[in-house]
C-alpha cells in the first residue's frame, strides 16, 4: 500500500524532500526561539526579582511585640516593581508565616521550608500555585533586627508563556506559505536540474545495436551531469567497439569454418566424379582428413575462447620448475622443426619455478613454438630462454624466431583473433590466427603479460612473463621490469 502512495517521479520525490526537511528545519527553528525566549524572560524576570527582594528586605521592620512591619513608602511603590506586582510571604526560621499580601491571598507561596531556603543564598525555581499559576520564586533568608527571617518573593509566568506561544503561533502562520513558496521553488529547481538526465534517456532509448556510433552530448564536462555523460559515452565507445569485434569474429569464425568444409566437399565430389584407383581414393581421403584436421583444430580454438571469454576456465595452479616444463614442450615440436631443418635450443636456469595451471601454460608455450616454427625460414634457429627478472619477481619464456617479422603498424593488433599480417601469415602456412589470441590469454589469466619485441627487420621475440613462485602476484603495470 505504502509503494502505491509513494510518487513515481524523482522531480516529486525530491521536491517533497525538501519540502519536509524545510518543515523540519523551521520547526526546530520555532521551538529553539521560543525556548530562547522563555529562558531570556525568566532570566530578566529574576534579575528584576533580585532588585524587588533587596528594595522589600530594606522596607521591612518588627514592632516592639514582635509584630511585622512595613514602612509608610511602601504603599507608595517607591521601590523598583518595573513588570508585575509581585506575590510575597514572609516566614519565620521555623516556617511560621507572617506576612503574606492581598494578592497572593490566601494561597501558599512554596509551601512548607525547603532545602536551601535558609542558606542565606538567592534561591530561584518555578513552582505551581494552588489555582494552577505558574509562578517564578525567589527565596532568601535575611537577619532583621537580628531575627532570621525568609523572604518568598514570586511573579507570574503566564506572561512569558503568553510571549512565546505568540511568537510560535506567529511561526506556524508564515510556516505555510514558506512551505509553499519552497516547493514550488523547489520543483522548478528539480526539473531544471533533472532536465538533462531526461535528455540523456530519451536519447539513449534511441540508440540501438545498429547506432551504437550516436553519442550523448555533454553540456558540461566538469559537473556531475557532464561525468554520467561521459560515462555513457564511453560505455557506448566499449559496446560499440564489443559489437565491431564480435561481428567481426562472428564472420570470421564463420569464413574459417566454410574453408575446409568447402575443401571437404569439393575433394568428396571430384573424387566420386571420376573413377579412380585404390590409391587415387587413398589420395582423396587423405586430403579431406587433412581437412578435417584443420577444421578440428579451429573448433577446439573456438571452444577455447568462448570458453575463456565465458569466464568458465579456472586456472588450477601448481608449482612448476620452468626450464624442464619448456624443454618437454619443446620436445614434443622438435619433429615439427625438423621437417624445415630447423634447429631448437633452450636455455635458462634449471630451478627457477612459476605458479601455473600445467595445461594452460602447455598451451601458451605450444602455441608460441608452432607460430615460431610455421614462420621461420627453412634452416632457421629458434631460441627459448628462461630469464629471471632483476628484482626476481617474475620470470620471462623468450621464443624467439628468425621469420620475416612484423611490420610496425600490424604490432598492436597481432593478438586480435583471427589477424593476420599478409606477409607470412596466410591460411596456407596452417595458421588460423587465435594461436596467438589463446596464447595472451593464457598469460593474462596468471597474471602475467605476452609481449611482441621486433629488433631487427627479421625475425620477432615474444617474451611470456609470469609472476615467479613464492613472489607478490602480479606487478604494478607502471614500474618497469629489467631482466638480467
């Protein structure tokens, strides 16, 4: 029930808000000025009873019997009474009253003694007469005639009360219309200041997959309403640039994917075309295998990253000593470069250890090797080093190979899934191009990095680095590695 009652529009909500917390404020405000006021009143209210007490004491005498007395000035109001006449009692030490004046009548002014009141010291309070009057007490004992005696002198609150219910009521009337006043105000300041977002909605509901390139305009970079611009801005720059690349993978998985079976198909069909021998079907079959081949390593790279990309991969790491890890894995390629004449050779410190997941970093090294081995010259030499950085944080697998390079402007991309650079990088070489792709996520997913070094006009160094086992995972991306 409560959620229906509650306004759907923030410009309401706001504008209530404000309107409430206003209210708030100005109640407290009221409430704070009357007590204020009370507590002034009463505090010159007593100073004044001060004076009425000292001016009365001096105006009072006892008769040879012992009988109390005033002086004829008093019926002429000579002392200073400047606010009300006052309500007054006399007492004796023992309680006794002897004297209490007409208009406190036949009422009592305090009562019976109380704790204090003989001290000899002013004593002030507020008390409730008889009838209900609020009265303001000053009490104080006095030597006269060397006779203890306690002078009660009180004066009526009604008119402080009467003052501050004034000045709350004077309040409360202006409370209503300053309430609306401010909301109005305040509705126009939260449709102003909402304005923008509502822009921003309508166009953002415009934008769909096919204008993901429309862009919000920021008004002002340097306020709040600027910076959820920007955000949405760039947030579009990111879907845009997600949406480009998973066309782009999409048609290129797809453009992969047709290339064998096209070869498949065309080979099935030139081979039942034309009667042949048993080693002509032989020939034929084995081509459409080699096909098949192909493709199946393309769909397990595919499921790779899909997979990865998916979040559905969970490195299981365990210590690994580096260089007998690299030299199996270059062990199970050697045959590879052997068929080029190529020659493989790997060196490094044999106890240096890493924190990996073994079949992960199998991958990556594989994947680093055969790219070596397809683009480096027949007879060519290809280097794996282990190297330890020299703050022995973390550790670098260098493949280098003697290939024909990589141009500067193809660097930044090489690891982008399905880039090829044209030289050395064609489908006829075998590659597919996520080698590479898989081979820095694999780096990535440690928490280490995949770099490309050209130093020359030919050949390429990729330099895999890994935190080394027993260091703090990962390093800070703005403090430059040196390796020794």
């Amino acid at each position: 029930m409560i959620k229906h009652l509650r306004p759907q529009s923030v410009r309401t909500r706001l504008t209530l808000w404000y309107v409430a917390v206003l209210a708030g404020a100005l109640l407290i405000y009221g409430a704070s000025t009357a007590v204020l006021l009370i507590f002034q009143l009463r505090s010159q209210l007593d100073h004044r009873a001060v004076e009425d007490i000292e001016t009365i004491k001096g105006l009072l005498s006892f008769s040879p019997d012992g009988k109390l007395l005033f002086r004829s000035n008093y019926q002429d109001r000579s002392y200073p009474t400047k606010m009300l006449d006052p309500l007054m009692e006399v007492l004796t030490e023992n309680g006794t009253l002897l004297y209490r004046n007409e208009l406190l009548g036949n009422r009592s002014l305090g009562g019976s003694l109380q704790p204090g009141e003989m001290s000899g010291a002013y004593l002030v309070r507020s008390i409730l007469l008889s009838d209900g009057m609020r009265v303001r007490l000053l009490s104080k004992q006095y030597i006269l005639e060397g006779r203890p005696t306690l002078i009660r002198l009180g004066f009526s609150e009604e008119s402080l009360w009467q003052r501050s219910r004034e000045v709350v009521i004077g309040l409360l009337a202006g409370l209503l219309p300053v309430l609306v006043f401010a909301g109005l105000g305040g509705y126009f300041l939260a449709r102003r200041a909402l304005g923008p977002i509502e822009r921003m909605a309508r166009r953002v509901r415009d934008i769909n997959a096919e204008r993901l390139s429309a862009r919000l305009d920021v008004e002002n970079r340097h306020d709040e309403l600027g910076f959820l611009a920007s955000t949405f801005n760039d947030t579009l720059g990111r879907l845009e640039r997600s949406f480009d690349q998973l066309r782009r993978f999409t048609s290129d998985a797809s453009h992969e994917l047709r290339t064998p079976l096209t070869a498949i198909r065309s080979v099935g069909e030139v081979g039942l075309q034309k009667a042949g021998t048993a080693e002509d079907y032989r020939e034929v079959i084995g081509s459409m295998l080699e096909e098949s081949v192909r493709l199946t390593s393309l769909v397990d790279s595919l499921l790779t990253i899909a997979r990865a990309d998916a979040g559905q991969i969970k490195p299981q790491c365990t210590t690994i000593t580096v260089l007998p890890f690299a030299r199996e894995v270059v062990s199970l390629l050697e045959v590879l470069a052997e068929e080029k004449g190529q020659s493989l050779s790997i060196d490094g410190n044999d106890t240096v250890q890493v924190e990996a997941d073994g079949a992960i970093l199998r991958q990556v090294l594989t994947n680093l090797l055969d790219n070596a081995i397809k683009y480096s010259r027949t007879g060519g030499q290809i280097a794996v080093r282990i190297i330890v950085s020299a703050d022995d944080k973390t550790v670098a697998i260098e493949v280098e190979d003697n290939g024909p390079g990589i141009p500067t402007p193809h660097r930044d991309k090489i690891f982008d899934r399905f880039y090829r650079v044209d030289e050395g990088r064609s489908r006829e070489a075998g590659g597919n191009g996520l080698g590479l792709a898989i081979a820095k996520w694999g780096a990535e997913v440690h928490g280490g990095e995949l770099e490309l070094l050209c130093p020359t006009d030919s050949g390429c160094v990729f330099r895999l680095v890994l935190p080394k086992a027993g260091a703090i995972n990962g390093r800070d991306p703005s403090v430059a590695t040196t390796y020794a």
